[in-house]
C-alpha cells in the first residue's frame, strides 16, 4: 500500500479522497495549502501526491516545481488545454480535472503506483496469491489457471476492495462501455472466482447492488 500526500483546500473534497484511499488500504495524509504540502513533503516521504492548483499560499505549480521527484496527480478544476499542458509538461505523472469521479482517480492513482512501485505488485487476501505483473493467481501457494476476463474482474475488485461496485460498473470496467451482454455475466464470473479460490466469504454479494471484496487492512 501506498503513502499518499492529499493538497486538496475544498475540506470536503479532500476528507472524501482521504476515506475511500484509505479503504482501498492507503495511508494518507490531508493538508489544505501549498505551504503545508512543502512542510509535509519536507518532512516525511510519499509515494504518491494528489495536487490541487488553485490553493492559499502556494499554488499547485509552485508546489510541484519545488517536490518534482514525487510523483505526483495534478486533481483541479482548472481544466484548460493550457493548464494541462503546463501540468505534464512540468513533468506530472497525470492531470485529472474536476468533477471526477471516484473510480476514475481509483485508476489513475494504480497506474503511477504501478510505474513507480514496481516491488509491490503482488497482493494477498487469505490463501489467495496475485501477481499482477505476471498475470498469476495461487491459492494456497498452487498455481490456479483463471481466464482473462476472470483475472480482470478480481483485478478490479482486489484495486476497489471495500467497495461496494454494481453489476453494471463491474460490467463497464471489465468488459467495456460496449459490451451487449447482461449482468449475469458478472454473477457467473463471481462464482467461479469464489470456488476456484476459495474467496466464498470474502467476495461479498451486496443486496441489489453488486459484490464487494472485504478484506481486514
């Protein structure tokens, strides 16, 4: 899991960024102005930053300009071909602009990691082994064959765990915007990722929304 550094002053914001990075097992940590976000930096080492740009004190490009060697995800509402520009031209590992939604940042925050991190790209939840860089699933330390779209979906639930995801969201980041089959694909995948792995009580069916898989972090 990550260290993550939130520069985000809308408070709300901020604090809804914090809660769902930490239920994905993130420890982050919020400040609200440039200022703080160069102290904190200065102080602590991170693995990741969200950076907002119109902040008090310091603006988000000066803040960048002085902690470049920490990869870093501009989230602002400033969203001008000129700003993003400016932004990845600096050297920012991604741009996202505001609104956004959650799911979409969820991904965006893997990618970096997943260029930077490339030690930690393994998890683990009970007995069950993935290796996401060798696209390999063990269950108690046996190798257990999973088709792509299976690998996928308990990719997707493994990078989203703790939270609750829909049929159709499921359906929507594992088979794509155009697929024109129903959500019982979804259910029929889920119960071959719970046999074949023995995840029966970890990949949770959540009443008339989806499946979540709950792990203790």
């Amino acid at each position: 899991m990550a260290v993550i550094l939130i520069v985000e002053d809308e408070i709300s914001i901020n604090e809804l960024i914090k809660k769902n990075l930490q239920l994905v097992g993130h420890k982050c940590t919020s400040v609200f102005d440039g200022k703080a976000a160069i102290s904190e930096i200065q102080s602590q080492i991170y693995d990741l930053i969200i950076l907002d740009i119109m902040l008090p004190e310091l603006d988000g490009f000066e803040v960048f300009g002085k902690v470049k060697e920490t990869p870093t995800i501009f989230l602002t509402a400033r969203n001008s071909l000129l700003d993003r520009v400016k932004g990845l031209s600096m050297g920012a590992d991604d741009y996202l602009t505001k609104p956004f939604e959650m799911l979409e940042l969820f991904a965006r925050i893997e990618a970096v990691l997943r260029r930077t991190q490339k030690n930690n790209s393994c998890f683990e939840v009970g007995s069950v082994r993935i290796d996401f860089d060798s696209y390999q699933v063990f269950y108690m330390g046996q190798y257990v064959e999973c088709t792509p779209k299976e690998f996928e979906l308990l990719e997707v639930l493994v990078k989203n765990r703790n939270i609750a995801l829909s049929r159709d969201r499921l359906l929507e980041l594992v088979w794509g915007y155009d697929y024109e089959g129903d959500t019982r694909t979804i259910d029929v995948h889920i119960q071959k990722l719970r046999k074949k792995l023995g995840l029966e009580n970890v990949i949770k069916t959540v009443y008339k929304v989806g499946y979540r898989l709950e792990v203790n972090l």
